[in-house]
C-alpha cells in the first residue's frame, strides 16, 4: 500500500473508529475507577510493540497488557475493530507513539481515559529523511514517506538511549496511574533502563571501528540509531516501509554503493523484500534483514526487544565489516 492509499483509507478508517466510538458511548462508561480487571491489576492497552515491551518490562506482574496490532500486521496499516475501541475506553492506562498510526491516535483522542501516555513526548523526536546519520544530518533525499508525521521520525525505539528516556517516563506515569505499586514500577524501571545502557554500549563498542559506517535499507527507520552510532542510513524510499523509490534514488544508491563500500541492502520481517533484491542484483551486492521491531513473529530473529536487537547488531556489523571482537 503506498502512502496515498494509506491516508485515504486512514480516512474511512477514523470515520468508521469515530462511528463505533459514538454507538459505544451510549452502552459503556469510561474506565472504571481504578481501571482494574478481575485480578486487581492494571488494565493497559499498547499500540503496537515497542509500546507493549515497556509495558510488560515496566508493569511486570501488577499490569494486564493488551496489544492493539497483532503479529505480523504492519502497525502503519491497522485497522481497529469495535472490539478494540471498546479496549480503548476500558482501559485504565493507554501507551501509544503518536503518529504511526493515524486510527489509533484518533480513537484514543475520543476513548477519554485519564491515564494515556504519548511515548513521543517522553523524549525529544527528529526529522530525518531517506539518508540520515553521521554527523551532517543529511535529509535531503526526499520528503521520507509518513506524511502524517509531519517532519518527525517515529521510530526512536531503535536508539537504545532514547528508548531508556521513554522508559523513564513510562514509569512516572505508571506510578501515577497505580499508587499502590509505584515501588515495584520503580524497580522494574530501574532495571530495563540499566539493560537498555548495557544495549547501547555494545552497540557503540561494536560499531566503534568498521570499514565503512554507510548501510542501505529499504525502511529508513534507522536513522536514531545511524546517529547515534556515527553511521550514515542510506534509505530506499522513506519511513514507509511500502513507499516505492524513484528512478534517480535507485540511480543515487547505485552511485552510494561503490563510493562507500557497501556490501549489504537490508530488508525487513513485516514487508516486501522485492525492491532490495532487485537493487542488491543490480550492485552485486548481498541482501540481509535489519529489523525494525515493529512487531515480533515467528520469524524475527529474536524473542523480544532485546534478542532482535542484537540480532540487527550483528548484522550491522557484518555488513559494515566490523573490527575487533563482540
């Protein structure tokens, strides 16, 4: 789908969310005073993936968490039942990342809970295009796709550091939300944070010496981590991950290609790897998966957050032609 067809039908969509949001209203309240379930714990409702780990990681055993995109379904794209609106006004605490997706941010504008949390406000967002990193911030390859985000990258769960940020503030307000277990959303803060440094700096020793610090993907969602890391992304089409590239971009990566030493056009789980098939031929050039951890399958190399990171870490170390031992 690309991002026009997308939009038109985010349209229908958030028509359709607004309908069901309205019929509901007559039959459901709000969340009920504590927002609990029938256990005594926290009903939590998260976005999408990223947003479901920090619950998880954060809440432990005092949170129900409940994922609005299944696995496997591409977050940009979701579509929410009646049943999921329903979720949404039910429950006692939301996390979301405002932005990926245009039908849950307009139902969750309408659900009214109290305790609703935008991850992006949690730490400071930046625009980046289809070539980001290093240290010009390039952006001037195009628009980069997302046109609903404006001139903001959504994708700062991939830098470790920022991810921490955002972790912090979860637990504030999870805190706030649940009083009686602010002890233990404290300590279970603590302790993803303390994991999420121990992340960052096996990234920055990995990548500390390679030899070359370009990467070509077909998802420019890497460009937090390409400047944190001092690496430069070099993006097939833009943040969306459907957007197909122009003939002169594919020309242009050509060119990238042999300048920097590139061995390696990256894909992802969750789309099409035609276009980096067809690019890496043309380039003789080999083909891998660097994964954007917008949801987790079957097919993810890694269990969690923390396993495909590593993963993408080691591909990105290979690609680039690492030095020295992990």
């Amino acid at each position: 789908m690309n991002i026009r067809r997308r939009l038109m039908s985010t349209g229908a969509v958030a028509g359709a969310t607004a309908l069901s949001l309205v019929t509901l209203s007559a039959c459901t309240g709000t969340s009920g005073a504590a927002g609990k379930n029938g256990d005594g714990k926290l009903d939590v409702v998260a976005s999408f993936y990223p947003m479901q780990y920090l619950a998880e990681q954060i809440g432990g055993e005092h949170v129900a968490v409940t994922m609005l995109t299944k696995p496997g379904v591409e977050p940009h794209d979701l579509d929410l039942r009646p049943r999921q609106v329903s979720e949404l006004r039910q429950a006692g605490y939301i996390l979301y990342l405002k932005g990926v997706q245009p039908a849950v941010d307009d139902a969750i504008a309408q659900a009214g809970v109290e305790h609703t949390v935008d991850a992006g406000t949690l730490t400071e967002l930046e625009a980046h295009g289809t070539a980001t990193g290093g240290e010009d911030h390039d952006h001037g390859h195009g628009d980069g796709g997302h046109g609903e985000h404006g001139d903001q990258d959504p994708h700062v769960w991939l830098d470790p550091v920022k991810y921490a940020e955002i972790a912090r503030g979860v637990g504030k307000s999870l805190e706030k939300a649940d009083p009686a277990h602010a002890t233990a959303y404290a300590k279970n803060t603590d302790a993803l944070v303390a994991k999420l440094n121990t992340l960052n700096t096996r990234f920055a020793d990995g990548l500390k010496n390679t030899d070359t610090r370009t990467f070509i993907t077909t998802h420019a969602a890497f460009g937090y981590l390409a400047e944190r890391y001092g690496l430069e992304q070099q993006g097939i089409a833009g943040l969306d991950p459907e957007s197909e590239p122009s003939p002169a971009r594919i020309r242009e990566l050509q060119t990238v290609a042999k300048q920097d030493k590139v061995t390696t056009v990256f894909f992802e789980t969750l789309a099409s790897d035609r276009t980096a098939k067809t690019l890496a031929g043309d380039t003789g050039l080999r083909t891998d998966v660097l994964d954007p951890l917008e949801g987790i399958t079957d097919r993810s190399k890694g269990r969690d957050y923390l396993g495909v990171m590593e993963a993408n870490l080691t591909a990105l170390r290979k690609a680039l032609g690492a030095q020295g031992q992990q």
